[in-house]
C-alpha cells in the first residue's frame, strides 16, 4: 500500500495501523489526521478516491475529501455553541422561543439544550421526507415542527439520526438570519483555511470522492456491542421501530454521491472533507492552532464535553452518552478519554477532540462499512494515537 503524508516522531504506530486497515480491514481509500496542542503530527492518505476504484481508479490526493455522514453533528455543534458563547443563544430557553412554529405537538417544553442532546423528542417523521424534499430548504423544517412528539421532551433520549439537520439549521436560521453552512464557512472554516463543507461549494466538487458500502472481511466486526445483540439487530429489522423510522426519516435514501446531496446543508449527515480539516476543527476547538486562533472560551469547552443525556438510547438500543451536540466517551463509542467529546459517522469516519491531551483526531473514508458507532478502522487509528502519547 502506498501511503502518503507524514507523521511526526513517536506517532510512526498511527502510520502502522493506517497500513493495518488497508490490508486487513478492508478500506478501499481514506485519511487520517491528529493534532496535538495545536500542530499537526499525523497527515496520511492511501488508496483510491472512488470506492470502487480499483488498481486503475483515480488514487486519493491530498486535497480528497468525503462525504463523513453523522460525524457531521460534531462540525455542526459548533455554531450553536459559539452563538451560545456569544450571548446569542440561550441553551435553557425554549426552542419554541426563537422558533415558534416547532412548539406544537407537545414539543413546547422543549430546551434548546434538550434539541442538542437528542432529547427534544422527534427523532423520526410520521411520513418521511422524499430525498427532494430533505434538501429544499424548507420541507423538514416544517415537518419537524408539526411533528407530535414520540415521548415528553427532556425526559429521555434516542439519537435524531436525520431530524438533527432540520433542527438545528432551523434554530441557526432564526437565530442568525444565515444558514449553518454559511456561518460556519464564514466564522469557522473559512478564516482557518480548514477543508470542510456543509453543503459543498460547486468550486470544490472536483476533489470529493464516490463512498459507498462495503463488506466487511472477516477481521472487521465491529459496532454496537454493549448489549445482547439481538436486540440491537431485532430493532433494525422491525420496520416499525423507532430505529429503522429514525434513520429512514428520509426515504428512499438519498444518493450520497449525487451533486444536489453535496450541496445541501443537511448538518446531521452531508458534511464533506477532508481529514486535517475535520482534525483541524476539533483542535480550534482546543485552543490556537497552527490554522489561526482557537474557537471555544474554557467555559465553552467545559460545555462541549458535559453530558445531558446518559443511559438506554431509544434509538440506539444500547447505553449512550451525549453532550451539547457531541457523543461523549462511552462503550458504544469509545474516544481517546473520559473527557473527549466529538462524534462518528456511520459505517466509518470519526472526528474528536480530548482536552486532556490536547489531541484532535479526524478519520475520513469512502468504504462505508455496517459499523454505527465503533468503526474497527476509527478504533485501531485511536488505539495508536493513544499508544503514541
């Protein structure tokens, strides 16, 4: 395999495992990328651009980027926290208060802070959105906000696999007049020169790559595995579990590969780049950076890595843990510590910050395995950054 980029001395074991994943975990291209106390010590990339590449397909460059899925949430939470940061937004106040069309259907106790931890109630529609509608702008947020609650929000929590790109583009929206991608682009990324999208620029489309799924080989299982697995299998085969209706809030699914899903601002799921500018978000997020100055007060960083919801996912059907916007560190979804905080993406890529040891970690690929939120390939990258420190 021949892998490009460098590694700094003493992370040689991150390469080593990158190699690892490639010959015998089945990626067919990826990247990976670290910061630690602002600077860059890992920056690798192998393989082919397109999933299906093969040996003549069209190898993985420097600037590649992928469609990363829900590690999406991760980049996404970081506008709300700054407007809360800011004095923008109120974490305790009401969604209903900047958005009151969304306090029908008994959703008008619900927090902002609840919206952010999965606990605002409506991880799934009554009748799913077609891929059109997902992407038009204004569909899922009118579909959300007439949506009766499926439990009183705040009371327990069950990811918003899909519905998590409605709501919180809608509150940006009302609360900035801008969209999430715009401000982001325009107030995070943008100024660090970071190579991340939310909602692809028609300039860029050049360098992202096709994903789809794969297979995985024998050496790969992997995913939820903190309880029986029945249960976790038997609920994503009940067509009528909360499960398969949250994450078919879009139906049919929508084609990741297709020019108007880079486009859109779906900030649950269609986030695009490339690894060092996932990385390179997290480590803003930790302070200044070799991109440009850090993001988060210590106050706001304290915040991101605070859980709000803890135990039996509704979802999920395993133990989660989440904090304003971020997974936290749990069995389902092991991070480097206790106090990290970030998030995966389905059937792959990983992005995190720790605050302890001032490390960023982005892992981005277009080999979309069945794992949800423990990629085998995420983990043994992870397992070497530790060793490493």
């Amino acid at each position: 395999m021949d892998i490009q980029g460098e590694v700094a001395a003493g992370f040689e074991a991150v390469r080593d495992a990158f190699v690892r994943n490639f010959e015998v975990l089945g990626d067919r291209g990826a990247a990976v990328a670290v910061y630690r106390d602002g600077r860059k010590v890992v920056d690798l990339w192998a393989g082919s651009r397109d999933v299906g590449g093969g040996e003549d397909g069209e190898p993985w460059a420097a600037g590649t980027a992928q469609v990363v899925r829900s590690a999406t949430k991760g980049v996404a939470a970081v506008v709300p926290l700054l407007l809360h940061q800011r004095g923008l937004l109120d974490l305790d106040a009401p969604v209903g208060a900047y958005w009151p069309e969304f306090k029908a259907g008994g959703k008008e106790r619900a927090l902002v802070r609840d919206l952010l931890a999965h606990r605002a109630a409506v991880p799934a529609l009554d009748v799913p959105l077609t891929p059109a509608q997902a992407v038009d702008g204004v569909s899922g947020a009118r579909a959300v906000a007439g949506q009766r609650a499926f439990w009183e929000p705040g009371s327990a929590h069950g990811y918003h696999a899909q519905t998590y790109s409605w709501l919180l583009s809608e509150l940006v929206l009302q609360v900035t007049g801008a969209s999430l991608g715009q401000w982001l682009a325009q107030e995070v990324t943008g100024p660090r020169g970071l190579e991340f999208w939310i909602g692809l620029p028609e300039a860029e489309t050049g360098r992202v790559g096709r994903v789809g799924p794969v297979e995985a080989p024998s050496g790969m299982a992997g995913g939820l595995r903190t309880r029986p697995r029945r249960n976790v299998s038997e609920a994503w085969d009940d067509p009528a579990s909360l499960t398969r209706r949250a994450f078919a809030a879009i139906t049919p699914l929508p084609d990741e590969n297709a020019p108007e899903f880079r486009a859109a601002e779906l900030p649950a799921s269609a986030g695009i780049g490339t690894a060092r500018g996932l990385a390179g978000v997290y480590a803003a997020l930790l302070g200044d950076t070799q991109d440009g100055p850090g993001l988060f007060t210590e106050r706001t960083r304290r915040l991101a890595g605070t859980e709000l919801s803890s135990g039996p996912d509704r979802v999920l059907v395993v133990n989660t843990r989440f904090g304003p916007g971020y997974m936290l560190h749990s069995p389902a979804s092991p991070l480097l510590s206790a106090g990290s905080f970030g998030h995966p993406g389905r059937g792959g890529s990983l992005g995190f910050a720790d605050p302890e040891s001032g490390v960023a970690f982005g892992y981005v690929t277009n080999a979309h395995a069945k794992s949800v939120t423990a990629d085998p390939r995420a983990q043994a990258l992870l397992r070497a950054v530790r060793g490493a420190l």
